[in-house]
C-alpha cells in the first residue's frame, strides 16, 4: 500500500514520461498541437469577459456504480423536456457510449497509449492518464472549454478508480480550474443500491463518499443509483436517512466484539458530516431522474443567476418609466 502511495505523490518532473509517449504517439499519428496557437487560444480566454455563470455536474463513485448510464439517461431526459446539456467523458479508458460526447479526455490521452508507451498497468495507467490532464488544464481544457457559451450546463463523467477522487488531488485542481473559468460545480456521489442490504456495506460506501467530498471540498448530491435492480425495497426508508444509532446496534450485531468503538467512531463520523442522506433514483422513471436533476439545480443554483438579472432588468426599465 505504501508503494501505491508513493507513486501518487510523484512530482511533475516523474510526469515526463507520460508527456514523451502522449507527444511521441501524436507525432507519429501527426496530431501534434501548434503551441503558439495554444498560448494566443488561451490568453484570448483568459482576457474574455463572463457575465454568466456556467455550471457542471461532476459525477463520481466506485466503479459499477452506473455513472456512465446515468449521463445517459439524463442526457435523454433533457433531451425530453428540450434542456441543453453537455455530457463530458473524463475516463480514458472508456470504450462505450450511450450518449453524445460534448468533450472526450481520448482526444488528449488514453489508458492504451500509456500502457503501451510506458509498460504499465491499467491502474498505473489511468493514474498517469489523469495527472497528464492536471498538467494540460492550461491548454487544452481551456481550449475545448471555448467551444461551449455561457450559461451551458456539463455533465462531467468521470473513472470508477476511488482514488481519483479521494486521496489523489488532480480532480480537485481540476475543480479549481472550472470554478476559475466561472463554472459552478457540484459533486454528484453515485453508490449502488445493493449497498443498503448490508449495513457495513452502507457505511462503507458512506466512508468513501465522505473522503471524496472533503477531499473535493464542493457542495454534493449522494444518489442510491440502480433503484429499478433493488428487489427487497422493505428497509430502505432506514438508509435514505438512516439513524445513527439504529445503524450503529446493526454494527454491533454483524461484527466481533472487540469493533465496538471502531463502529461508534465511524456512525459518530457520519453523524458529524451529515452524509446519511441519499437520494433513490430509479431510471426507469421520469419523475425520479427529474426530481434528482433539480435536487443537484438547487445544490449549484442553476438558473438562479438569470432570474436575479431579470429582476434587475425589470427594475432598470421601472425607472425608466418614472
């Protein structure tokens, strides 16, 4: 474990071996980028005037979760009620898409380039994939972020490896980057439904979703995605906002004796935090996934800056009129 660690402080100097092989393959498929061309590009956007915000969904959680289905449900629920939104794709390793994809972290860096170029693992791998996109947020973040107005709304979906968004900081400099480029952000925590049959398995869950939020530092939605798959639906009203000391007796009962204080350490934790509160979302259900996107609206103020500007307008043409 220790090992692990270690390569995930690595200092951007031990990065230079992913940057030889990303530039190495994008010469040889003659991809390579102009970088005057980068630096005019982002000192245009820098030097732009945003008189609106924008807004983002970053959605994480372990993998199998079923982030990747639920960007595509709700890029088909918008697409129902005629709501523009962008869904992004920040897993370099993914095949496979149901839905559009607005922006693609492929186009930059991919898991099967580095595993090749650098004789590593996919774990190593997509680790390296994602510290090569913290050190390309200058350019070609800030250049793809270009092709998108004012007022848009991203969708961002992101790996299944926890470590990215737990203990590893290149998705929350990636969040510092968004907010720097007026986006309002917020963390969408998918955990699946199977995981409130067992109450060490929903502390478990609750114990990452935590991690991730204070390592994110962002507001956050929790979501027990997969709800349509969950055949025993008889306890779930004691895990969408579970008591703590019910789950704590339930502790007790499932482990040795000698866990007793770990157990109260951990429901005092999630007690502390506020994190027992889940959101069910059942996808083969309208209401459901239209009650979870305003629940995650409301968390990151969508629309709330227009509304404030019409009133201003309407008060502007008020005195006008006197």
């Amino acid at each position: 474990m220790s090992t692990r660690r270690s390569n995930y402080g690595k200092s951007k100097t031990n990065r230079e071996p992913v940057k030889d092989a990303v530039a190495s393959r994008h010469r040889r498929l003659g991809n390579q980028r102009d970088l005057s061309y980068q630096l005019i590009h982002h000192l245009s956007l820098r030097e732009r005037e945003v008189d609106t915000m924008r807004y983002a969904q970053l959605v994480i959680g372990p993998a199998g979760s079923g982030k990747s289905t639920y960007c595509s449900s709700l890029n088909q629920h918008c697409e129902t009620i005629r709501r523009t939104m962008h869904i992004v794709n920040l897993d370099p390793a993914a095949e496979v898409f149901n839905y559009p994809v607005a922006m693609d972290i492929r186009e930059l860096v991919s898991v099967d380039v580095v595993m090749e170029e650098l004789k590593c693992g996919p774990n190593a791998a997509l680790i390296r994939c994602m510290e090569y996109l913290e050190d390309s947020l200058y350019n070609w973040l800030d250049e793809e972020l270009e092709n998108f107005t004012d007022d848009d709304y991203l969708v961002f979906d992101c790996p299944g490896q926890i470590e990215i968004f737990t203990h590893v900081p290149v998705l929350k400099n990636f969040v510092e980057h968004l907010k720097k480029n007026d986006f309002n952000v917020c963390a969408v925590y998918l955990l699946d439904s199977q995981f409130v049959t067992d109450v060490t398995k929903f502390i478990s869950g609750c114990m990452v979703s935590l991690s991730a939020m204070i390592q994110l530092e962002l507001p956050h939605v929790n979501i027990l995605s997969k709800m349509d798959l969950l055949q025993d639906k008889s306890n779930i009203e004691e895990y969408l906002d579970a008591e703590p000391r019910t789950m704590l007796a339930g502790l007790d009962q499932r482990m040795a004796p000698q866990f007793a204080k770990l157990n109260k350490a951990f429901i005092e934790l999630v007690e502390q935090y506020s994190m027992v509160r889940f959101t069910p979302l059942d996808l083969t259900k309208e209401r459901s996934i239209q009650y979870v996107l305003s629940e995650i609206d409301k968390c990151i103020q969508f629309g709330e800056d227009a509304e404030v500007k019409i009133r201003e307008l309407d008060e502007d043409m008020d005195q006008l009129e006197l």
